[in-house]
C-alpha cells in the first residue's frame, strides 16, 4: 500500500501529525501517510486502503466509485460543487443519531474526497463503521446528570460489549453521576467515589454506593476485586498513570477505562505510557474533547480485544467478541422537545446543585468539590512540578487547519505538482519515558510497604496554614467534561 489517510478529531490535526510523525500532505482534516494503517489515538476515522483515481467527468467518478462499492461517504475539502455532483449520483447514505443501546452499522462503508478537479481519493473500506467516525446518539436529556454518559456509551457501542448485570463497576471520579447512571442504567453493582457529591436522584439508584472521597486515597486493598475500573476524574495524565500503576500492583481490578484529559500542550510522553501498556488500547472517541481514553480488558475474557502484537486490527477500532452482544437496558430516550435536561458540567460552568466542573486553582477537576486538600498536590507528593505535564511541541501545520497542507516528498503520486504546500516541522520535546516498572516507583514504607501502598498516609490532607504550599500550586486541566 502506497498510502494511508487518517481524518483528525476537529480541532487536533496537530495531535495526530505529531503521533504520525512522517506525513507526506495535510488537507483540511485529512492526514496523509506513506504505508499501511497505523496504530494511531488521535485518529477520528482511518480510510485502510485509499486509492488515487483520474476522471474525466462527473459521470466517470460516479462509474468509478460504483465500481469499487456501493456506499460512500464524501468528506469534501475542495471542489465541493463537482463532489457535490458526483455524490448526488451515488446511493444516498444520511446518518441518523442512533438508540442508545443498538448496535453499530453492518453495511461497507467507504469515504473519498477530490483532491483536484480531475483527481478522486477513495477508499472502499475505513476503521469506523459510521460515517467519518461520527458517533451521533439520541441523546437522552433527562436521566442522565450531564452529557459525559455519551462518551461511555460510544465506547461499549464500538467495542459491541457493556459489563454485565451484577458487574462490580468501581467509579473513580464519579460526580454528579453520568458514567454511574450508565452503570447503574445496566444492572451493575457501582462504588462511585468523589470528594464532590452525586446528584441525590442518582445515589438512589439500585446498587449504587457512594463514598465521598478523593479517588487517589481510595485504598486497592479495601475494595477487594473489581469486575471495571472507570475513571473520569480530572487530573494529569501523569497522575493517571500512577492511579493505574497502584491498581495494578495492590487491586484486582479486571478491565479499565480511564480518561487522559490534557492541557496545551498535549502530554504525549504519557500517553505513549498508556499506548505501550500491553493489551491495551488507546482512542480518540468521538465525544471526546482533548481527550484520549484508554481502555485494557481481561485477555481471557476478551482475547481478541488487543492482539498479542499489539496492532491496530484493520476492520474496526476495536475487536469484541461475537457472543457477547452490546446488552444496554435503559429507559427510552425523551421525544424531541422534552425539557428537564440537566446542564452539562462543563469546565467553567455551573452543573447540577451548584456543581461545577472547573476546580478552583487549588482544587482538582470533578473531584475537587468537595473540602480537602487537591487530588494532584497532596501530601507525599513530589511536589508542583511534578505535576505539571511534560511539554513536547507537536508538529505544526502551515495555515489554519482547515487549509493547511503539506509537501508530499519528492516521486510521490499523492499530489499533482504545483498543489502543495509547506509543512513546518518541529521535533519532539524530548523522548517519550520508559514506562516505569510496576513497584519501583515508590520508596520503601516504615513498615517495610511501598508508599503507594500507604494510601491513607500518602494522600493525606495537607497540614493546616501551609499557605505558601497552596499558593505554589499549578491549576489543574481544564479540558474535558466533569462527570
């Protein structure tokens, strides 16, 4: 394969050319790559097998795309009014925000676009199996407490798989409620945890348990075996990382599905920690914003979910397994023109009981409503510093994003002579760390335990009056829904 094209989350067009690194033409949102597919997270759909294809008319593109398929999906980024007349001309595909709960599209789906007059990109088979990795839901506006749940429900949509009914699902981060109304909304058992406190109608909710604590104090030893660790909460990439690191060595925690919510700019050496994780996986969903979310299943359970080699399987984002269907029993959405929907807690904005989801300069996100000290800047911390995300600077495109374009090197067939433009290319700032192996990162304890195994000790309030400590403290992120 000569080529490969990736469609950035809009907005992150950066993101992806730096996880890329040798691309050879940017158009619009479209990222062009020599060789096949690669395992990519800021990838919003990947055409797997793109082809260059002259017409030398209107009806001779129609012919032609016909000829590889039957549905196609136009992504137009130039001569819109001869796209638009070539797709007139196709079998209409109109994407509908889907139920809740179903399934996602069987049907082949292909995308092209016209890179000039007389040129069609178009492949017949892309990763998403909806059109330009769209995932569009009926949205339920009454039930859940803000928007989050939709993120959670894309991911079980794409990996056709939800836990189970009687799942112990563990909450971190879970205020006001959304990913703990998904959970409860599928029979599960749910402990959710947040220093901030779950909206009342929530709490009530069969088999929900809350406990109104710092989701990093939360002691592995205590809970016992987990069946899911969800994780929403609002801190550092890097702090993420060592949550997981603990649950891996003190818990019994099954499968993950953590949030990595970044600031500017993006923490690329952290992810590229959670992407070398072994089984697992790394997505930009479409209901993220500047977000990843990673996700690790039980490989006996779900063998097929990351091959052993770790690729990118090439049919879809993920692969789940055939007899275990997406069984989502939830209340039917509202009919449109319903009102009591509750606001999303948006960062900055005021959510339910006064809830918000931006943490005041001391605090930390979702989790930091609540009295007590910040989740990133307890005691037993390194300090500030060590908080603040690694900056790396990603490449940068020439022009706006939705121009921007880059030189195809030289022999290259992707491009007709004369249609390129410069890309600037930065290097990384630095190289991403080596993973640190479970069990070393921390000292040993006075009683012969690792610190992280002191959960109680280790994120302890901070002593009264330390002012000046508080003071020193850098915000928290910003990006990304509170739960």
């Amino acid at each position: 394969m000569d080529f490969t094209v990736y469609l950035a989350p809009k907005g992150f067009v950066n993101e992806l050319v730096y996880e890329l690194g040798d691309v050879s033409e940017v158009v619009d949102r479209l990222v062009f790559a020599p060789g096949p597919p690669r395992r990519v997270a800021w990838a919003q759909n990947i055409w797997l097998n793109p082809r260059r294809i002259p017409i030398t008319s209107i009806g001779d593109g129609v012919a032609k795309l016909k000829s590889l398929q039957r549905n196609w999906a136009l992504w137009s980024v130039r001569h819109h009014r001869r796209a638009k007349l070539i797709e007139e001309q196709l079998p209409a595909v109109r994407p509908k925000p889907v139920a809740i709960g179903t399934q996602p599209p069987r049907s082949p789906l292909g995308s092209w676009t016209m890179l000039d007059r007389d040129t069609i990109i178009a492949s017949p088979a892309c990763s998403s199996p909806f059109p330009h990795g769209e995932v569009e839901f009926l949205e339920n506006k009454v039930d859940p407490p803000n928007r989050a749940y939709l993120k959670l429900w894309e991911l079980f949509t794409l990996l056709e798989t939800a836990p189970k009914p009687g799942s112990f699902c563990l909450d971190l981060g879970g205020s006001p409620g959304g990913w703990t109304w998904v959970l409860a909304s599928l029979g599960c058992k749910v402990l959710s945890v947040d220093k901030a406190p779950l909206e009342p109608r929530i709490e009530a909710m069969p088999g929900v348990e809350y406990r109104m604590l710092s989701a990093f104090a939360l002691d592995p030893r205590e809970v016992g075996p987990v069946d899911w660790l969800f994780s929403d909460v609002i801190c550092y990439p890097d702090r993420l990382w060592r949550l997981v690191e603990r649950w891996q060595n003190f818990g019994k925690a099954r499968n993950f599905v953590c949030t990595l919510k970044f600031q500017n700019p993006t923490d690329h050496e952290t992810a590229a920690k959670f992407w070398g994780f072994p089984g697992s996986r790394l997505v930009h969903l479409y209901n993220n914003k500047h977000e990843l979310t990673w996700v690790y299943l039980d490989p006996e359970e779900y063998p097929d979910f990351a091959p052993p080699d770790n690729r990118t399987p090439l049919a879809s984002p993920f692969v789940a397994p055939s007899d275990n269907p997406v069984t989502m029993d939830t209340p039917p959405p509202p009919q449109e023109g319903d009102e009591g929907s509750a606001p999303e807690a948006r960062m900055g904005e005021a959510g339910p009981d006064g809830d918000s989801g931006e943490a005041p300069a001391a605090t930390t996100g979702s989790e930091a409503q609540g009295d007590g000290p910040s989740e990133s800047e307890s005691a037993g911390q390194s300090g500030a510093a060590s908080e603040t995300p690694a900056e790396s600077s990603p490449k940068t495109v020439a022009g706006t994003e939705t121009v921007a374009e880059t030189v195809t090197p030289a022999g290259s067939a992707l491009i007709p002579e004369g249609e390129t433009a410069a890309l600037t290319s930065g290097e990384p700032g630095g190289s991403p760390e080596t993973p640190v192996a479970p069990g070393t990162e921390d000292k040993p304890g006075p009683n012969g335990q690792p610190e992280a195994a002191l959960v109680a000790a280790s994120e302890a309030p901070a002593a009264p009056g330390d002012a000046e400590a508080e003071d020193r403290k850098p915000a928290p992120p910003t990006g990304g829904d509170s739960k």
